[in-house]
C-alpha cells in the first residue's frame, strides 16, 4: 500500500513529506489507519541522530492511534473498524524467557525487540517506519486495544509515557497507601502522578519549579516538594517507598537517596546520559537500590491503556497538523515541552496527502 508521512533524509534536515509502500498485511497482521500521532522528545532525539544511530531516511512516531482497516489471516483480536493503539515496538522474537513472561521490550532474542521506528524489521532487515504517516501494518500481538472511555487524541501518550511510568509501580510492587515519590514533572511525571494516585499511593512529586506547585496539587499529588529547597528536602527525608525518577539530564542522585526508606528503590526512567558521582553509603547502610526500566510489555501497556480509561488519566494534548512538526521539535529542543503533549491530527494530513504527490520525497527503507 502507498502510505504518505513526514520523515527525514539526514540530522540537519527537517521533516518533509514522504511517499513510501508498506507491505499489506500478511498472516497475523493488521493494517491501521492511523488518526493521531503524538509527538515523543524521542522523535526529536532521533530525527536529530542524538543518540547516533539514526538510519535515515526517517519517519518518527510511536504514539500511534488508529483504526483497523484490514486483518490478514489467522487475526483473531481484531477486525475492521476497531479503535486500535500501536506503542514503542511493533515485533519480538516471541519466544525468549522474557517475551513468554509478557516482557517482549526486553526481548533477549537476538535482534531484541522491534521498535516502531529506526527499528529492524524481521524478516528483511529493513528499517521501520513510525506513526508520522496515514498507515502502518502491524502484527496483530503489539497492537493495543484504545478502550471506548479514552478519547483517541490523548490516548497515545499513555503507550509511551504512560506506560513508562506505569511499568516500574508494577515491578516494585507498588502498594496501596505507600508513599510514591516522582521527581521531574514533565510529561513522564505527569502520568506518574496521575496514575500513582489511581493504583491509590500517596504521591510526592519533586520538582523544582515553585510556579508548578498548584497545577500538580491540581494532578492529584498529596505533596509537592521544591527540590532545591534543602529544608524541605530534610523534611521528606527516608518517607518513600518507591522514587520514579523522570528527570531526563545528569543530575545529583544524592538528594534523592536521602529520601529513600530502607529497603527502597529509585528507579531511573529520564537520565540515559550519566549520573555525577554519588557516595554509595547510605545505599549500603539502607539496603536501598538504583535501578533502571525501559516502557513495559504489551499486556501491560493494555492494562495502563485500561486503567487509564477507568479513571479518566489523559495527558494534556494540543492538537497539531503534520506541518508544524518541525516548529514543534524546536520547542522541545529549547526545553519548552510545556504541559501538555503535541498529537498530530493524521486524518487531517490525509486529505491533504494525496495533493503533495508531487512534491513528496519517494523513499524506501534501507535495510541494517
Ligand atoms: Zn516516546
Ligand atoms: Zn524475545
């Protein structure tokens, strides 16, 4: 099938219009009819070869919501018409101790799992396409049901950030009526506190913006605690049960582990870059861990999808059209990721793609 998207030919390019051809779906895929995309920092880290390793040409997105348009055969979840989500990764090896666990994003197969975009396609090798376009095809085990309750603008976020959050409550146990901490609140924080509060913690968010404060008390939080005011910081000393730290730049861990009851865990989902030194005493003195988590399973991304509808957690979203993506992506390269997440309106970008025939770079994927 012909599929128009916005994509990039290098770091220094910015996004443009796109043609390429997606396969139509085989056995046990689905085709989707893609209606909205949100707009990751991730998208800009790779567009922008951040990270360096960056194929191009590349179409970003995996905040993906859509409608199935057709199954291929052997597809039992899903069928025609049905309001469908595709998260951060669109393949696994399925079959490795940590996909039979329901873990397929830390797949130990060979080629780990497959990410929706600057990903590698099994079987050919070829560089995978994101949700910045009119369609994709996906085997029908990472699509995602977007349950009715969810308004379908802002239900893309929850499979990123949502689900990020989500993940590490889950893994460490989170119980109700503990303390959560979540320090950062950008929109990996946002959704922390949002859904903390809904699996029934008490949730401390840790930020260092005094103007935040009444728009987080506002999110649910039960505190809100100035990270550079060191006093507070002594009072909250030893009070969590769990840190989900979301804070995406070095930055010193030390405060942090002060605020760590024996036996706790911090969890970084922000920082991949390096943390200054930290003395690890009081770690060795408190039992207490610093450990990392990636998104979440499939089955768990369903469950935040779910629960997320039951208690009506939706990002803040401010509705974008396909050509304003590279303004976007310089607001968030100044740091002005704002409150709220930029969706693109791809039914939009439909009616208008078939006009930039034209003018639409053809591009294939190039295989690793
Ligand atoms: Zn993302
Ligand atoms: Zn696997």
């Amino acid at each position: 099938m012909k599929v128009y998207g916005y994509g990039t030919q290098s770091a220094e390019q910015d996004l443009s219009p796109v043609v390429f051809e997606r396969q139509d779906p085989k056995d046990g895929e689905v085709a989707i009819k893609i209606t909205h995309c949100g707009v990751c920092h991730s998208d800009l880290h790779q567009a922008r070869n951040d990270w360096g390793n960056t194929m191009y040409p590349c179409v970003p997105g995996h905040e993906i919501v859509g409608v199935v348009t057709t199954v291929g055969k052997g597809v039992e979840k899903f069928k025609e018409g049905d309001r469908v989500g595709v998260g951060c990764m669109i393949d696994s090896c399925l079959d490795c101790p940590s996909c039979e666990s329901g873990e397929e994003n830390y797949c130990r197969g060979p080629k780990g799992c497959t990410l929706t975009y600057n990903g590698t396609k099994n079987p050919d090798g070829s560089n995978t396409y994101g949700g910045y376009s009119t369609d994709i095809v996906v085997r029908e085990e990472f699509v995602l049901r977007v349950p009715e309750a969810l308004d379908p603008a802002s239900a893309g976020p929850i499979m990123c950030a949502g689900i990020t959050v989500y993940a590490p409550m889950k893994h460490w146990n989170l119980e109700e009526g503990q303390t959560l901490g979540v320090a950062g609140i950008g929109g990996l924080g946002h959704m922390a506190v949002a859904i903390g509060k809904a699996l029934g913690a008490r949730v401390v968010a840790f930020t260092r913006s005094e103007d935040k404060r009444e728009e987080i008390l506002s999110m649910g939080a039960d505190e809100v605690v100035i990270s550079t005011d060191a006093e507070a910081m002594e009072q909250a000393a030893q009070s969590l049960d769990l840190l989900i730290n979301t804070i995406p730049v070095p930055h010193d861990l030390e405060p942090y582990i002060q605020l760590m009851k024996p036996d706790s865990t911090i969890v970084v989902v922000g920082n991949m870059i390096k943390f200054p030194e930290f003395s690890p005493g009081p770690l060795v003195f408190n039992r207490i861990s610093v450990a990392g988590s990636l998104i979440g399973g499939i089955e768990e991304t369903q469950e935040v999808l779910d629960l997320c509808a039951k208690h009506q957690i939706t990002p803040n979203v401010k509705m974008i059209e396909m050509d304003q993506v590279n303004e976007v992506f310089e607001t968030l390269a100044a740091g002005n990721d704002g409150d709220f997440r930029h969706v693109i309106d791809i039914d939009k970008f439909r009616e208008s793609a078939r006009s930039l025939n034209g003018s639409a770079t053809k591009v294939e994927a190039p295989s690793r």
